[in-house]
C-alpha cells in the first residue's frame, strides 16, 4: 500500500496541468497526484476525504493553488482552506501568473505558504515545479493530523 500523502493541483489550464505533471514526474515525484479544476472541486474533494470517505494517508501533503480559476478563485480557495479546522495546516503554494499586488497581499493575508509566479521559458517552469515538489512533497515536515 502506498503511503505517501497526495499533491493536489488545483488548475483549469490543461497545458499547465501536463507541464505540472510532467516537472514532478521528472523529478521522480512519487507521490499521487490529484488534479482539480477549480476551488469548488477542492473544498469537494477535501471535504469528501475529510468525511464520507477519509483516505489513509490523510489530507494532501501540498496543494498548489492557481489564482485564475472559474467558479471559486484560488483566493477564495484558501480563505475556505483557512477556514477549516480540518484542512488549516495544509500546505498550500500559489503557483500562478498573477503578479498582481492584490493577490499577493492577499494570499499571504491569508497564510500561503508560499507564492510562485509561473515562469513563462519552459525549461523554468519545469525547474520552479522540480523544486516546489522536492520541498513540500520530501523535505516538509508535516503536522500530525
């Protein structure tokens, strides 16, 4: 059985999503890898774990939440995560390619843990994943749940 807790991305964009999961497969991310669409399929998906459904690994080890997303933004994503006893100490790094001021201020405002500016040169972009996944899917230290 494999133990290892999940990354979960939250990104509408499919050509992000494969280079995403391309850079952590390269980098030999064994970890499973859910793939969200926006912060409505998160809460779901969280709160489905969380209750009708609990996971023996637990809640992800990271989410990497994109800002521009339909339905529920990446901002009101991690006020809803923030929110939530059960998933406050998520790890959540902002991976995205908004350098709006407003939304950097507010991701930290709410306790990002860390935010990403997506580089646009592919071979950076596929760096910037390699390391966001080294750290927070080996690296990181969790907090017993």
């Amino acid at each position: 059985m494999n133990n290892l807790k999940s990354i979960l991305l939250a990104e509408d964009n499919p050509n992000d999503v494969e280079l995403t999961l391309e850079a952590l497969l390269e980098n030999k991310i064994a970890n499973p890898i859910v793939v969200l669409n926006d912060g409505v399929e998160v809460m779901e998906y969280l709160r489905r774990k969380a209750t009708d459904q609990p996971l023996s690994n637990g809640n992800p080890c990271v989410i990497l939440l994109d800002i521009k997303m339909p339905r529920m933004d990446g901002i009101e994503t991690l006020q809803a995560i923030r929110a939530d006893q059960a998933f406050r100490a998520i790890p959540v790094v902002v991976l995205t390619s908004s350098k709006e001021e407003k939304d950097i201020v507010n991701a930290y405002n709410l306790g990002v843990n860390a935010y990403v500016l997506k580089p646009v040169l592919f071979q950076k972009f596929i760096e910037a994943v390699k390391q966001i996944g080294s750290f927070w899917a080996v690296l990181n230290e969790l907090p017993p749940e």
